[in-house]
C-alpha cells in the first residue's frame, strides 16, 4: 500500500515537472531566434583582420548596429563625419562592443580611426 502511495506521487511530481521543462525548452528557442535575427539583419558588424564584415549594410533609421571588435590585438576607433549625423567611438579595446544607433536617414561611411582602409558603408532607410 505505502509503496504503490509512493508510486503515485513520484509519477505526479514527474508531470507537473513537464510544463516547467517545455517552457525552458521555448524560452531558450526563442532566445536563440531572437540572437539568429540580429545577426541575419546586419546589425552586428565584427571588426576583424583589419576590415569590417560585412562591409555594406542596410537598416532603419533609429536602429542600432553593434561593432564588435574581434581582433584579439587590436584597437580600432569607428567614426562617422557627415553633415547630418556624426559619431565617435573612442578607442575600442579587444573584446568590447560599441552599440552606434543611427538616428538618421542616410547612406554614411564608417571608418576607423586607426586602420584607414577599414570601411563600412550603412544605409539608412
Ligand atoms: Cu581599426
């Protein structure tokens, strides 16, 4: 009797652990969709081997794109110097990321401080 008492409860306990799984499942697909899609849509750009990859991207206005600088040792410098919108980075040490939100509509040049011959074209729609 106690031992088919005991049966029961463990085969409960194993279902209500069901819904608790099935959303760690969910949560952890969505997360990964989530990260899928900033990298499909362009809005990383690694800074690596001396160039930007890629070298040409598209995005709203009001969107952010994320420089990575993954160049172990290495320092770059992002900028941007137009009429209408302007940025600058700093130095950006190995490593870091540096999030730049275009606030306007535009096509810019992107270039680094340090290595004249990286380039970035963003276009704003
Ligand atoms: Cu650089």
């Amino acid at each position: 009797m106690a031992s088919a008492a005991l049966r029961v409860s463990a085969s409960l306990r194993w279902k209500s652990a069901w819904p608790a799984a099935l959303a760690l499942a969910l949560g952890i697909i969505c997360g990964m969709i989530l990260v899928g899609d900033l990298e499909a849509s362009g809005l990383l750009v690694s800074q690596k081997g001396r160039a930007f990859q890629p070298g040409n991207i598209a995005l709203s206005r009001g969107e952010t794109v994320m420089f990575v600088n993954d160049d172990s040792d290495l320092l770059h410098h992002v900028f941007v110097e137009s009429d209408t919108f302007n940025f600058d980075s700093g130095d950006q040490e190995p490593g870091s990321r540096t999030p730049v939100t275009f606030t306007e509509k535009g096509t810019f040049q992107v270039l680094c401080g340090i290595h004249p011959k990286m380039k970035l074209v963003v276009r704003v729609n």
